[in-house]
C-alpha cells in the first residue's frame, strides 16, 4: 500500500444553527469581513441573519452578492480587489460551488501579488494570503478538506483545477438549516444522487485506503438512505443526513480522490447553464457501469451497503446490482435520464470532455481515461 499522508486544516463545525459561531470565528482572525454570496440566498433572509451574526460578534463585514449560477472566476477578481481595498482579515465563502471557489480565489490573490490568469495558467501562489471560511449552501462542496479545488476559466469557460495553499481554509460550517430553502423537489434528489457519485468514485479510486474507505461507506451509505426515503419532506432528519453526509464525502474524497463522473458534471456545469447535481445524476449510471469492471470487489461491497440482496450472488453480479438499483431509482423518483433533456449540444460537449480529462483527480480512476473515453460516457448519456 502506497504511504498516506493527510492533514486537516479547517476547525469543522457541524449541525442545525452553528452559523451563530461565524460571527465569533471572522472576529478572532480580525474582524473584517469580505463576505461573498449569491442573491438568491436572500430568500429567507439567510444573507440577513448572517450579516445579524456577524455584527452581533463586533466585526465589521464588506458584502459582495454579485455571484450567479454562470459566474466564472473572474468575480474572483472583483472580490479580491475589494478585501485588497478594504484591508480585509478574513474572506467568507456562503453559498454553493461556485462562491465557494470564488471566495477560495479572492483569499489567495488579495495580497499575494498574484491575479486570477496567473492560477489559472499554473502559476503557483506563493505569496501571503487572506483566511477563508467556508459556509456551504445550496449544494455541498467536495473539495472542502482538498488541497485544490475546482473553477470556470472566463476565457472559455472550461475548468481549471487550482492549487490551494495549507492553512488557507481556517474554518467550515456545515449547517443544515442553510439549505432548507435551496434543497427542495428534485434538486434534493439529484443532490443526493451526486454526492453518491463522488463517493462511489473515490471509494473505488486507486488512490483509496483503509481510512478513506471507512469515512465513505459511511458517505455511501447515508447517500443510499436518501436516494431511497423517496420523501418530499426535507425536515430536520433529512437535512441532518444530508449534511452528515456530504461531510463525510468532502473528507473521504480529499483523503482519495474523486473521477471522471465529477469532473465531467463540473465541466458540463461551466460550459452549460445546467446544474453540476443534475449532469452527474444522468452521467452516474454509465458510470457505475465501467467501476463494476473494474473495481466489482468494492462495488459488491457498495450493493451491501446499499442494502441489495447479494447473499448467494457472484462478486460480478452483487456489482451490478448497483448500477440496477440507481437506475430503478432514477426512475422511481421521476430525475432527468438523458443529457439531451437539458438542451445540450453534443458536439460542443467534446471540449467539456476533454476539459474534464485533464483535471489532474481524474489520473486516479481505476480504468483508463482519455479524452475519447470522456466523450464515450457523454455520448451514452446524450
């Protein structure tokens, strides 16, 4: 077994209302705040009561809310220009993927001397940086606990892996209630469905061990609840699980490392104005077909996991069940089947999958993954 080596640098805090700590975190590293944010996390007046909480701590927070689901990482730019001017201590990440890669940017460039071009042609950031916190919301991010992460180049729109310095992010509040207004109807199961992806994917990646493994059969296993409450309620319980859940997932995928299912939802998100959970709900059953080839020990495990009736099965058909089990449940659950659902242009979805390929985490699949393979899955999944 190759040597792991793994650190964990965030202070995690984790349950229903623990975004009353932001206030205090944001005033031990300073107190100034450039908060980043997307409107419509004004509906329920989340962006409000954060502000509430931050006042309350004495800090004094800069609010920048001009992130979409289409911004790239040139609000990066914007935003660090701003915690530049303002003298910020901290950056605050709240919101979805997006905002969150955008605050990770903003964090690193404000008093590096480095801009956003740079990272995304490859330079390494080498100089000082502003902490960042982050507050998921909308959809969880699995490159939370990462030592890279993942963001939309503005000059064509393709995704650009980028380097993050350790000791960058200082904190992360994982707090169900965020997602209460954001997380309803089909995009809780699609989010559901993609955080099982990504799991199933660094489970099976060969750069997994002992440690990650048992974080995400656990991930799997919540994931594998969710999908299968078939529940249009997403009280407490729900947001509970799926907060665990997706915790469970950012830890295990940084420790492994996720696959060419994640990177081609991410490239298809920046290409296309389709959200990442549902390109990766259509992608995972071809997935979890090529994992059950080669990786069918671990997807048998899956199935157990899942609940299957393996006992008296073949490894190889204990693995297929999975993949059967998902699609019966996309089915059940009446989620998009078809990328061609979303309007897509396949020929232009090449790109996205050659964009996909070269994201450095893909190297770790279980099976070979060029550029024409990338594209196979797309085509399968068109």
């Amino acid at each position: 077994m190759a040597d792991m080596v793994y650190r964990l640098d965030p202070e995690i805090i984790i349950g229903l209302d623990s975004i009353s700590r932001a206030g205090s975190l944001a005033a031990a590293m300073g107190g100034k705040v450039l908060l980043i944010t997307e409107q419509i996390l004004y509906e329920g007046n989340a962006i409000g009561r954060l502000m509430s909480v931050l006042e309350q701590a004495g800090t004094s927070a800069i609010l920048f809310d001009e992130i979409s689901a289409q911004s790239t990482a040139e609000a990066a730019q914007t935003a660090s220009t701003l915690a530049k001017g303002a003298r910020c201590t901290v950056v605050m990440g709240f919101g979805g993927l997006r905002t969150q890669s955008i605050s990770r940017m903003a964090a690193m460039t404000a008093n590096s001397g480095t801009n956003i071009f740079d990272l995304l042609d490859g330079k390494k950031n080498t100089g000082p940086f502003i902490p960042y916190i982050a507050v998921p919301a909308i959809d969880p991010d699995p490159f939370m606990f990462a030592n890279y992460f993942v963001t939309v180049d503005p000059r064509d729109r393709s995704v650009r892996l980028i380097k993050s310095p350790a000791g960058l992010c200082r904190a992360a509040i994982l707090d169900g209630g965020l997602f209460m207004n954001t997380l309803a109807g089909k995009f809780a199961t699609t989010a559901a469905f993609d955080g099982f992806c990504t799991a199933v994917e660094a489970y099976c990646s060969v750069k997994s061990s002992f440690f990650s493994d048992g974080i995400l059969e656990q991930a799997i296993a919540s994931y594998s609840k969710m999908i299968k409450s078939q529940t249009d309620s997403f009280g407490p319980d729900f947001l509970e699980l799926f907060i665990n859940a997706a915790f469970l997932m950012a830890m295990g995928s940084s420790i492994s490392a996720p696959g060419i299912g994640t990177a081609l939802a991410y490239s298809l998100n920046a290409k296309f104005p389709v959200a990442k959970s549902w390109c990766s709900t259509v992608i995972l059953p071809y997935i979890l077909e090529r994992l059950a080839a080669a990786r069918p020990d671990k997807m048998a495990k899956i199935a157990a996991l899942m609940g299957e009736p393996v006992e008296g099965s073949t490894v190889a058909e204990s693995a297929a069940m999975v993949t059967d089990s998902i699609r019966h449940y996309m089915g059940l659950l009446n989620v998009p089947a078809r990328l061609k659902e979303f309007n897509l242009v396949l020929d232009r979805a090449v790109v996205a999958a050659e964009a996909a390929r070269d994201l450095e985490f893909v190297s770790f699949s279980p099976y070979t993954v060029a550029s024409e393979n990338a594209f196979d899955i797309l085509k399968q999944a068109f």
